[in-house]
C-alpha cells in the first residue's frame, strides 16, 4: 500500500506542476476493480476483482492511473500507468495501457513487472468502461477479458 500512495503522490505531484494546468475533477474516473472473464475458466480463478482505482484524463489521448484490487489470484495487487489511446472507432477509443503491477505470487514473486496491454474505452457523460484484452503469461499470469466500470465525478 505504501508503493501505491508513493506513487499517487508522484502522479499527482507532477498534475499539479507549473508546467500542468491546475487539477480538474471533471477529468477524474474512480473505479471500484475489475471483472475479469478468464480463458482458462477450469483453473478457479477469481472473476471478481474488487477494488479501488483512479484515471486521470491529460487530454483526448493519455491518461494516468493507479488502483489497488484482489486479483485473480486472491492476492492483493496494485499498478500505476498511463493510457495511450490515440485511435477511434465510432465512440470507442482504442489503444494501450502500459504500467507496473504487482502481487501475482506466480509472476516475479509477487513483486513488481512492467506490462502494456491493448485497450478499448468508452465513455459517455459521468459513465465509463475500459476493456483490457489481459494475455497469458505462462503459468504466471492468465489470460482474460477484463472490464472496468468507472464513474467520472462532476
């Protein structure tokens, strides 16, 4: 938890620079996790991954983010990153998040890995949702279909 406050006083620290223009609720998503829809759906994962987790819109493009949740797994992870989704498809904004993660005890021993994963968000007046398209990693990591609904405060 420490890592994850560390690191939300990083991201906020550099939105509240000079160089940024002053802190705006309106471009602020709170998300409450993930449902995660394994492809291995015989292993006994949890879909459900409950949490708490932040997104922070720089501008059409680019947001930051960082969150905490139980993963699939049953474990606690957190991650911070940046979404890069310069491309539309109607309403639908595609590109990637990348960032770092962690508590996977499969994955690097529970610490720390860098990830970038494919994403879709669409978002519509104080209602949103990514969809992340999570690969497998061995039997580190599985693979899933992952939603996330957020809510944009006014």
């Amino acid at each position: 938890m420490k890592h994850l406050v560390c690191a939300l006083c990083g991201v906020m620290a550099s939105l509240s620079s000079p160089a940024r223009a002053d802190f705006d609720a309106s471009r602020l998503w709170v998300n409450a996790g993930f449902y995660s829809a394994h492809f291995d759906t015989n292993k006994g994962l949890r879909n459900a991954n409950p949490g708490l987790g932040f997104e922070y819109k720089l501008d059409d493009a680019w947001s930051v983010t960082a969150g905490r949740f139980i993963n699939s797994d049953s474990a606690h992870s957190s991650y911070v990153g940046a979404y890069y989704q310069p491309w539309h498809l109607g309403p639908v904004k595609l590109g990637v998040v990348g960032g770092v993660f962690n508590g996977y005890p499969k994955a690097f021993n529970g610490g720390w890995f860098p990830a970038v994963i494919p994403t879709a968000s669409l978002e519509s007046g104080h209602w949103g949702l990514n969809v992340a398209l999570v690969p497998p990693l061995k039997d580190r990591l599985y693979g899933a279909l992952s939603f996330q609904l957020k809510f944009r405060l006014p």
